[in-house]
C-alpha cells in the first residue's frame, strides 16, 4: 500500500495571512501537532518564504522537509538543495529587492521582503487610493527583468512576487517525490496529498490529484471550477482540524 505524503504550504494555509509577514508564528500546541503528525506521515512544508525565515516558524528538524522561494530553494535530509537556475539568478534578485526597497522606503504601506532566490512587495496596508501609482512605479522597476526573461512576476494575496523562470511549487512537489521514492525500501511509492490557498499553489494542488493523491484548496471558492479536486477547507483553523482528523486516523 502506498504511504501517504503530506504537503503543505504556510501562509494562508498553516496559518491566516497577517498584514505583517514577520509577526506569523504556529500557536505551541499547533507546532507539536505538526511534529507529532510528521512522524507518522512525511510533511513537506513548500512556501514563497525564504529557508532562514521558515526556519524559525516551523519545526524544521522534525519536518521530512521544507522548501522556499516559491520552489526555488529545498532542504531535504539535512541538506540544502538549490536548482542551477535559482543559483544562476542571485545577482539578479539581489539588485532587484535593493531597488525595490530604496524606492519604496517612504511608502506607508508597502513591504519588501527581499530573499535568496525571489523577491516579494506586499501591499496589504496600502491605502487603496494610492493603488495605481504604486503599480506603475513597481512595473517600471520591474518590467526591463521580466522583459528579459530573467525572473517572472506573479500576483498573490496583496503581494506581487518575483522569482526564476522554470522554478515553481509544482516542480519542488514533484522533486520531493522522486527523492522520497529514491529513497524508500518500499516500491509502492507514495501517494501525495497537498493543501494550499493561493494562486501559487493551485497547479501543485492539481497535480496531487491528478497523481493519484489529494489535493485540497484553502479558501471559500475554487480559482477556476476543477471538479477532481478533493475539498474545499475554508480557513486555517480548518486545515488544523483535518491535520487533526489526519493524525488520528493513521
Ligand atoms: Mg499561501
């Protein structure tokens, strides 16, 4: 029989969004749970957020493993693996998240969260009026690196995101899973389920399914109708009580 995989994504998922990124942390009783359930099944933790920062919000050494920058960056085993193109666009992204954080040093409103491999500028606490200007000065920032195919933008929550090309949450989901297989005594594999919330992760939360496994979406609505994806958790606190159910029932 094949063991079951479990993946999650952080923000949103673990836990609700927060209108300051840093403030985040799992309740005590949360982070044990998470520990007591990776011990039975193996959880990977993949989210937008850099290695060095979900190092202090998760139970990192209890964990089968985590990966950040959106896929970019993947610790496994007690090692860090970083894909060529992730290591090849460093410069890139440095240069961007200094630009990025000069020009909008002044804006209320506005946090540059500069990382390894991507850059994110949350808008949360913007004032709405104050909406387009900040989308025009961002694109002409922005604009000559995605022009140039060296990083690409994609729209989150209150959050524009800048990562490499070629580097997702879909393909570190499915890294996770040939190493997990490489590594197991078993020849049955494992069978994935994955929980996420945000546009970044609707094509992981796909292809769990499509591989045989499960794969539910956090929010109140599904992005687009798919009528093979397992359920619908509306919030956070939901996703704890089918973690909770979860552990339970293995
Ligand atoms: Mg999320």
């Amino acid at each position: 029989m094949k063991r079951t995989a479990l993946f999650l994504d952080f923000d949103g998922t673990l836990a609700p969004i927060h209108s300051h990124p840093d403030d985040v942390r799992l309740s005590p009783e949360r982070e044990n749970l998470l520990i007591d359930l990776s011990s039975k099944i193996p959880t990977i933790v993949l989210s937008g957020r850099s290695l060095p920062d979900l190092r202090k919000r998760l139970p990192v050494q209890a964990l089968a493993g985590i990966s950040g920058d959106h896929g970019a960056s993947r610790f496994f085993r007690g090692r860090i693996h970083v894909p060529t193109g992730a290591q090849s666009v460093r410069p890139v992204v440095r240069r961007l998240g200094e630009a990025l954080k000069e020009t909008f040093l002044s804006w209320g409103g506005v946090y540059v969260e500069e990382k390894e491999y991507s850059v994110s500028v949350h808008f949360r606490n913007l004032d709405p009026d104050h909406t387009d200007a900040f989308r025009k000065i961002l694109l002409g920032i922005v604009l000559p690196d995605i022009d140039r195919c060296s990083l690409i933008e994609s729209k989150g929550k209150c959050v524009w995101e800048y990562r490499p090309p070629g580097l997702n949450k879909e393909d570190a989901f499915t890294w996770y899973l040939e190493e997990m297989n490489r590594g197991s005594e078993s020849k049955d594999g494992f069978r994935p389920v994955m929980i996420g919330d945000d546009t970044t992760d609707w094509e992981t939360v796909k292809r769990s399914v499509r591989m045989g496994g499960e794969g539910y979406w956090v929010g109140e609505s599904l992005p687009e109708f798919d009528a093979s994806i397992t359920g619908l958790l509306r919030s956070p606190d939901d996703v704890w009580a089918y973690l909770e159910g979860l552990y339970l029932s293995v």
